[in-house]
C-alpha cells in the first residue's frame, strides 16, 4: 500500500504540475523510472488511482480492447474512477461477440465513457479497399487500422493506461510498471500478475468472461487474425497464427521506452482488490 506518494519524489521535482511540452519528454522519462520504482510494492488498484487522481487529473485515459482478460483492469478502473475514458480500437474487424461484450461490460461496471477510435476512411480506401490487407501485410494492416487511430485519439491524453502482463509473451517480460510513450506516461498495473491471479481475481469479483473464452479463444483481437488455442498451447499462440508476429504494434519497446514510429504510406492511386494481498 503506498501512503499519500510524494510528487517531488516521484518525478524528481514537478511538484504535481504539468511541465511545458518543451521539457515534458525527458522529465516524463525520468517520472516514469522514479515512479516505477515508487510503485514496486503498490496494489494495482493504488496505481491507477494515483495515475488518474493525482499524477494526470482529467488527462488520463485507459485503453481495451475487451478481450479475453480485459474485465480485471476496468474492474479496477471502474472502482476508482469509473468516468475515466476507455478508448477501445474499432477495427472494424472485431468479432461480434467482442462488440457486445463491450457492451455488457459497460453497463456492468458503470464505465460511463467508452469511446470508439475508428480508423480514417480515407486510410481503409487508399490502403485496404478489399478488406484483406491482413492478408498481404499484417503489419500495415495494423498500422492503420490499430496504430494511427490511437496515436490520434490519445492527442489529449498525458497518461494511458493498459492491461498488458509480463507472463504473456517474451517480449514483455522485463515490462516496468510505468514507462515513457512519447511524450507520455504509460501505466501497466497488471503487469505482474499471472494468468492464474487474473483468473482469481475474475472469480471472486464474479466477473463476466468474453463469450468466446469458452470457445479456446485465451486470447482475442480482430477475428480474421485470431483462432482458438489447443490445451497445449500459449494463450496468445491463436494471434496472427502462423505469422512472425506477436505484436499489433502499439506496444513496442526499444530502450526501455515505448516507441510507435508511424511513417507516412502511399496507398494506391496516390502519394489489487485482486487477488487478497496481490502487489504489482
């Protein structure tokens, strides 16, 4: 449990404000290094309410994708703060079992500000006019349909918060709990848990599961890139099954920063409460 933290001692000296965008990069950088640290015995639960009430008041949104384990961290959220923004990324490819169990979460919960982030039409025509540039080239295809809608949405935003786990795959097993996106804050309260503490949590709190979880769906994106696993099988083995890719791409690390580097594309024709006891 951490006690009232000290902003002087968590960012080495903002003293709760905001700093100018000029010196926001490196001063987010060091904030984020002295807050993970701050935060290494802490609750996920206490993190994210430090993060929305005290480290970026009105200009902190969470982002889901409301797939298999999402229902534990807008638990969390919803506990806190359940008018905190939660952007989910409409591809436009979801599954519709994912779209409704938005909804229910939604409801459920008492999230009061779901905010769909769409890809530009403009994009999908130039790039995508069939539909099936998945297809040819997933990476692209997430590009526009998942990087560049976000990078706009969260133009407002100092701060995001997400429910990646460093269990799920190899590339986000020295995950921090707090890391610098850009020039902004990124918050991983659940990283680390576990999938059997996520599980536990999801049973005590008689949390609903997505309705495909029961299916071998254990882990759930756009539907034309994800399959069932078998019992045997990662979690995460059904996304982009087949393909070198483990990413969509709006988390990647390099340097122990997060880093989306979105280039221009000519398209044709033109140029907790967890788990009783469970720390972070």
């Amino acid at each position: 449990m951490v006690d009232d933290p000290n902003p002087e001692q968590a960012s080495g000296g903002r003293n709760g404000a905001t700093p100018g965008r000029a010196a926001w990069p490196e001063a987010a950088s060091l904030e984020a290094a002295a807050l993970d640290r701050l935060f290494a015995g802490a609750s996920a639960e206490d993190l994210i309410a430090y993060a929305v009430r005290d480290l970026a008041p009105g200009r902190a949104a969470v982002v889901s994708s409301f797939g298999a384990d999402s229902v534990v961290l807008l638990h969390l959220v919803s506990r806190v703060a359940p008018d905190t923004p939660v952007l989910f990324i409409d591809t436009a490819k979801h599954f519709a079992e994912t779209l409704a169990y938005r909804d229910t979460l939604a409801e459920r919960l008492g999230l009061v500000d779901i905010r769909s982030v769409t890809p530009q039409p403009g994009r999908l025509a130039a790039l995508d006019p069939d539909g099936d540039l998945h297809r040819r080239d997933a990476d692209l295809c997430c590009r526009i349909r998942k990087q560049e809608p976000l990078e706009t949405a969260l133009a407002g935003f100092d701060l995001w918060i997400n429910g990646r786990r460093r269990d799920q795959t190899a590339d986000r097993e020295a995950m921090p709990l707090v890391e610098r996106d850009g020039d902004r804050l990124k918050i991983n309260p659940l990283a680390g848990w576990a999938a059997s503490e996520i599980a536990a949590y999801r049973t005590i709190h008689a949390l609903p599961r997505h309705p495909l979880s029961a299916k071998g769906y254990l882990s759930v994106g756009c539907a034309p890139c994800t399959s069932p696993v078998a019992d045997d099988e990662d979690a995460r083995a059904g996304r982009w099954r087949g393909r070198d890719k483990t990413e969509c791409g709006i988390h990647i690390a390099r340097n122990g920063e997060t880093v989306r580097v979105l280039r221009p594309v000519r398209g044709r024709g033109q140029d907790g409460d967890g788990v009783p006891g469970h720390k972070s």
